[in-house]
C-alpha cells in the first residue's frame, strides 16, 4: 500500500544516519516531506564515532530521492532555540506538521552506576530522555495549531522495559521516555493526537557495532570483534538473529505514523526479536 502518510510533514531527530535516516527515507517513500536534525559532531564522553554533516546530506539526498521534500540542519536536541528555529522553519515552508519521530541519542558507556562520571550520565539524561521531551515542546504546539490530529513517536528501548546492568544511564533515561510518552497520549489523545514508543532490542547502526559495544558483550575477551558479541547478542533473542535492522524499526514507526493505527495511544512497541519473552 503506498502513500501510508501522503501530503503529511514530520520531524525527525537524528536524522543523519541510523535509525533516524531510516524514519526519514521511509516515510519519505509513503509520501511525508521530512523536518530534519542531527547534531553532526562528536561529543565529549561518547565511545563511537558520531554522525557528519556528510551524513546528514546523504539523508537529505535519499530523502529528494524518493521525490519529496527536506528541510535539514544541523543542531542539538538538548538546545531548545535550535529545535524551535528548525521546527518553526519547516513548518513555514511545507506548511503543516503532522508526525514528530523524536529518535535522537546516545548510546551506553559501560560503567556500574556508583563509579560513573556525573557528566557522563547527565550527558544521557539530557540527550535521551530531556531532548525527548524538547522534542515535542516544540513540535506539539504546530500539530495542535493544524488541527487534524497528529502521531508522536518516541524512541525508547527494550532497556526502556526492563534493566540492564553497568547502562544505568541509559536505562534511566528510557525508562523516562515511557513516562513521557504515557503522560503525553493522555494530554494530547482528546485532540486526536497520538503518542506511542518504539522499544527497538539490539539496531544494526554505527551505535551498536563498535568496539565499546563489543566489550560491554564480551568483557572475557580482549579485543572483541562483532562475531564475538553476535554470540550474546543472539543468545538474548528468541528469532534466530543477533541485532535487527534500522529499516525493521522504521516500518514500525510507518504503522504508528499512519491512520492504520488510528486508534493505538499509550502503547510500547517492542521490535526485540522476541528478547522480552526470555
């Protein structure tokens, strides 16, 4: 079924790559002409490398690919002005905003709670869970001015459902999002405006497969290699598969985004190949 979000906007956070280039391409295909940002540089106390504003441009080109519209910059999720300016902007040039993605973060260091760095774990906070919630500080007020209701779609994590030791970071933060995404649907659902969140296992993405990862998989070894933590990455999913692909998650943004689930609020999507049934 084409055109699942035809003539519809939406914003995406942490577009450059990954998950966030993904949404985009994929509801670019459906018909939605895209708001873009991504930091695009390296931040202090993060493991892997970061997204480029090369990066950012190869979405921007997928994106006209598929023959709709981008409006991409660059710009932190934690810096309210930026996000309002990029919000604000597109909204001006395609005229309405319809589906907000808030899908940027960072990914987790590896350190038992009581020794982490202050910085490092406000980092998370205020990236994952804060920029969350900046996200649709800025986006709502344009949905509810359109007044045709809307889907808001927040990226959590299976760590978003249960916990995992020496990320408590990052299990914090995600789990924050749920009570964002919860208190929001019961806000914004007598306006037609939906919120739901995406609980994605293990992603396939430069966050994902680098060598801090593979340590946080296999502390036995020295020098682990993506084979190694493909062994226990495998051995916490049910479907044979050791991680899932960024495009498996964003067809189920897609479902979320479009009028299919036009009655779903309030609901944590896990994309775990069965991770949560162990």
């Amino acid at each position: 079924m084409a055109g699942r979000v035809q003539d519809k906007v939406a914003f995406v956070t942490g577009a450059a790559r990954g998950q966030g280039r993904a949404h985009a391409v994929r509801l670019a295909q459906e018909g939605a002409d895209i708001i873009a940002i991504d930091v695009c540089r390296q931040l202090d106390g993060v493991t892997f490398p970061m997204s480029t504003p090369e990066d950012l441009a190869e979405t921007v080109r997928l994106v006209e690919k598929t023959g709709r519209r981008i409006h991409a910059v660059q710009g932190d999720v934690r810096d309210h002005d930026a996000m309002k300016a990029v919000v604000d902007d597109g909204v001006a040039e395609f005229g309405r905003l319809d589906i907000v993605i808030a899908n940027a973060g960072i990914g987790p260091g590896g350190m038992a709670m009581h020794k982490m760095d202050q910085k490092v774990w406000q980092d998370t906070i205020d990236i994952n869970m804060t920029g969350v919630w900046l996200t649709t500080k800025v986006a709502v007020p344009h949905i509810l001015a359109g007044r045709r209701g809307g889907s808001i779609i927040l990226t959590s994590s299976v760590g978003g459902i249960h916990a995992d030791p020496y990320i408590g970071h990052y299990v914090t933060a995600k789990h924050g999002v749920i009570g964002i995404m919860r208190t929001l649907a019961l806000e914004l659902g007598p306006r037609s405006i939906r919120v739901n969140s995406l609980a994605p296992t293990q992603v396939s993405t430069p966050m994902v497969l680098n060598d801090n990862l593979y340590r946080i998989f296999r502390p036995d070894l020295e020098n682990p290699t993506a084979e190694d933590a493909a062994v226990v990455s495998q051995a916490m999913h049910v479907l044979p598969t050791p991680w899932v692909a960024a495009e498996d998650i964003a067809n189920a943004a897609l479902f979320l985004a479009s009028d299919e689930s036009r009655y779903i609020t309030g609901l944590i999507l896990p994309i775990d190949a069965g991770r949560m049934l162990k």
